[in-house]
C-alpha cells in the first residue's frame, strides 16, 4: 500500500505490557500443563457484583424487554440519572459538581487515552514508573514527554520543585498504579499550584481512591484551585467490580478554558462524535453501586482485597523485603530479591512457584528491581501464592 501511516507508533514498545506477560504465561502453562499457576499480575477482580448492583441490573434488563420502557442509543454523556449519582457520591465527600461537568463512559482506560485529542503539542509530564496507557497514547501523538522520577527516596511521589516551564499536560495517579504511593493534601496543593502558576492542566486519575486509609484526598478537587487546573478521571472496575461491566466517569470543569476554548464543551463534542454512549442497563447498575447502600456493599469488596494486601504485606514484612503500597492501595510495590531485574525476577517466581507478577520494568526504567503484585485473587489463591513465595523468597 501506498497510504502514509503514523509513524509515532514505531515508538511504542512491540506489545503491550499486559499483552506480553499474557503470552509468556501462556507458553508456560502450555509446557507445563500439570502446573498451577496463580496469577497476581493483571490488576482483574475475582469477586462478584453486589445484589444492589444485580438488583438494579435485571431491573433495567426488564425494562429493555417492554415497549413501554425500552431504551436505544444513551447520551454519549450518559443519562442524567447516572451523572447526577456521581455528583452525589462527590456531594457525600464535601465536593460539589455540576451535572454538566460530568461524562460517564466505559472506562478510564479509554479516557485516559482519548483526552489527548483535546491537545495540541504540549510538552508531558509522566511520573516513571507509570500505567502504560499515559505514555503510549502520548507517543502515539508525536508529542514530547519527561518523565517525572519516582523513587525509593522520594516516596514514589515526584514534586514539582525544580520545573521550569509552561503549558505542561501533567499526568498524576492516587493512590498510584503501579507503586500504591498516595498523595497527601500538602503534596496535591503544590501539583495545583505549580499547574496554575504555569499554566499547565493536571489528568488526575482517581480510579483507586477508594481503597484510601487515612487522611488522604479522594478528589483533586478537594484541593483549592483545582477546578482552574484539573480533569479527574474515576472509575468503578475496582470499587465495584466492574472491570467486566464497564463504567467510568471523567470530570471536565466549567472553568477549564484555554485559547478562548472550553475543555468542557470540546470533550463533550469528542464524545458525541465519537462515542455511543454506555448502555442503559450498566449506567442503571453504575447509580446503584453508587448510592449510599451501593457504596456499603462495595467496601465489602474493597474490605476483602485489602484484606489480601495485608496478608501479602505481612509476608514482605517477615523477609525483611522494601515494599510500598499495600495500606491505601490494592497493589504491592516490593523489591526484587537476590539483586535480580524484574523480568529475571518474573521468570524466577514462574517457574519455581508458579505466581505470576508484573515486572516493575515493564512501567519505566525506575520501575527496574521492583515487582508488582496485586491483591485482587480470592483468599484461597493468594493464600496459596504466600505459601509458595515464603518457601522461595
């Protein structure tokens, strides 16, 4: 063919990370049929949805079968019932919203990836290590990113001392996927402020807030100063179990503007122009995990995974192995042990133990010596994983 292409993607690595730990997994169970594997990796929730949840699911599946109440093409937005259930879950937390200001779609992932076509070429800031999808989705755009660096030594929380520069598209996740390192008030007032006085907008990506413990902003917008600077991304994959289930809501304020444009008004545009909208009957079960009942009922979840985080900590802790995460996240962030890299790490615990995990390389060159696992199994799974990683570790 003779048709140009984008050459942006010949930066991107061969695969996706995910992509290719699922092949290398595969290869392994293939030659090793009679082997157990446990996987501790991919960040997918093993416990069912909620019967609020179901409750409010097979209603609107009832609804779908009579004429009377049967729904075709949503909102690209979504239904107002469903936006206005997110700005009472903010409502709940001291935050206001407008409706308006509200998208429900079908995951952060995909948010995360189509806001870049909002910009122009803006320099990026990414925190290193980092979820994937922040830098491909840029690189696939051609534009220039530094990476910000998380460290042992600065608690895995880059700041902006030190930036210089203007008009930053800066890429900020708390609690933190890969590390579970959280943002406190202090720390988020000074990304706010460093974005305002730069000029520059934060994507905030909130999807774990709900596994917080302590005194920790959910919300950029708890911060002062950040409707001026800031869209948030939230999703429910985890808090409610809805990684199979599709549900997500990303807020773009009002007073978001730049180059006498509003982020508010072409972000709806995009949506229209590109996206159908999430069905009826998922924004139904959305406003039900939502509610105040729905939320009780997903703690229970939240409750369950944080107990596994706990047991996997306490491990860490019995070897003497550095880990963050675990407290406020679903994730474990360790050290690699016997001075491996984190693919020689990957390929140690598959083969002797059969756990599977996420090499910290695989989400940026800080991320090298470290190891990623999640605490979403059942009990029975990752009580097994423990067994097996306390006899090797």
């Amino acid at each position: 063919m003779k048709i140009q292409l984008n050459e942006n993607y010949k930066q991107l690595q061969e695969s996706y990370l995910f992509a290719g730990i699922a092949k290398k997994v595969s290869a392994y169970s293939q030659a090793h049929p009679d082997k157990k594997i446990i996987r501790l990796g991919i960040g997918d929730v093993t416990l069912p949805l909620t019967p609020t949840v179901i409750q409010a699911l097979q209603k609107a599946v009832g609804e779908m079968a009579v004429q009377e109440t049967f729904r075709g093409y949503p909102p690209e937005a979504g239904f107002d019932f469903a936006r206005q259930a997110v700005v009472d879950y903010y409502g709940r937390r001291g935050t206001k919203l407008d409706l308006c200001e509200v998208f429900v779609s079908d995951g952060a992932k995909s948010d995360c990836a189509n806001l870049t076509e909002l910009f122009g070429d803006n320099p990026v800031l990414i925190p290193d290590p980092v979820y994937p999808v922040y830098l491909d989705s840029n690189l696939m755009c051609g534009r220039k990113v530094t990476f910000l660096q998380a460290t042992q030594e600065n608690g895995f929380l880059p700041m902006p001392e030190g930036l210089t520069g203007e008009g930053y598209l800066i890429y900020l996740c708390s609690p933190n996927n890969p590390t579970g390192a959280v943002y406190n008030k202090e720390q988020l007032t000074q990304w706010v402020d460093f974005a305002r006085r730069s000029g520059s907008l934060i994507l905030f990506d909130a999807a774990y807030e709900a596994f917080i413990h302590g005194d920790y902003p959910h919300s950029i917008y708890e911060i002062e100063g950040a409707r001026e600077c800031a869209i948030e991304i939230c999703s429910l994959s985890k808090t409610a179990g809805f990684t199979g289930t599709r549900c997500s809501w990303t807020v773009v304020p009002v007073e978001l503007t730049a180059g006498g444009m509003s982020l508010r008004d072409m972000w709806e545009r995009r949506q229209a122009t590109k996206f159908n909208g999430v069905p009826y009957i998922v924004q139904r079960a959305a406003q039900a995990a939502l509610s105040p009942q729905g939320i009780r009922e997903c703690q229970g979840l939240v409750d369950y995974y944080m107990e596994n985080a706990r047991s996997i900590s306490a491990l860490l802790d019995k070897k003497g192995i550095f880990y963050t995460g675990g407290q406020s996240s679903p994730y474990i962030w360790m050290r690699c042990t016997g001075n491996m890299d984190a693919w020689t790490f990957f390929d140690y615990l598959l083969e002797n133990v059969q756990v599977v995990g996420t090499p910290g390389s695989g989400f940026g060159a800080c991320g090298e010596g470290f190891f990623r696992l999640t605490s979403f199994g059942s009990h029975e799974a990752t009580k097994e994983a423990i067994a097996r990683l306390d006899s090797l570790l």
